[in-house]
C-alpha cells in the first residue's frame, strides 16, 4: 500500500522533479508535488511524496527527516489524511470571526 509523506522545509526553488529525485533514493515514488502559491505561482515551501510502500516511506523519514537540503532542514513525515490537521485550527472560535476566549461586541447595521 502506498504511503504518503509530508515534507516541509523546501527551498522556494525547488520543483518536483528534484524532489521526486531526491525520495527515489529510499525506494520507488508514485508521486512528487510541490505545493505552489495559486496567484504567483510561487512554491510555499512544502510539497508531498507518496512512496510505493511503507518500507520505502519509512526509509525516507530516517534518511530525509532534519538533513539538510540545499540550505533549508528538510521536514519529512508521515502526512495527515486530507481535512485532518494537527495543531491549531482556522477557527477562530467565536461566532464574529474574534480570537479566541476575546469577547467582542456585535456589530450594529
């Protein structure tokens, strides 16, 4: 079964084929896409891999995971299933679009 891998921490040059290139080392990739910005057209840093297998995804975590790559400390690890985060939420947690745990008045037309 295939794995897919979150990896963080790419040069803004980076495109897909060197990443792709750079995973092919720990076994077969199925995937490689670098995540750009849809405006510019820029890369956001981050992109993700799906390896073949979970040895190969493995492999990838212990030989990638915070080495160096082209200047930046690479970030690999396994990705969350689509629409699960970690760490905090978008929500801002009040029904006016305030902070959390800040009171706001509601705004009068």
């Amino acid at each position: 079964m295939a794995s897919k891998l979150f990896v963080g921490g790419l040069p803004y040059s980076t495109t897909s084929e060197d990443v792709r290139e750079s995973f092919a080392q720990c076994g077969t990739v199925v995937s490689a896409a670098v995540i750009t910005d849809r405006f510019s057209g820029q890369s956001r840093g981050f992109g993700f891999v799906e390896m073949s297998t979970e040895t190969g995804a493995q492999a990838a975590i212990a030989k990638l995971n915070g080495q160096p790559y082209r200047g930046r400390r690479l970030t690999v690890n396994i990705a969350n299933p689509q629409g699960e985060r970690s760490g905090g939420s978008r929500s801002t947690g009040t029904r006016l679009g305030g902070a959390r745990g800040v009171a706001r008045r509601p705004v009068r037309w």
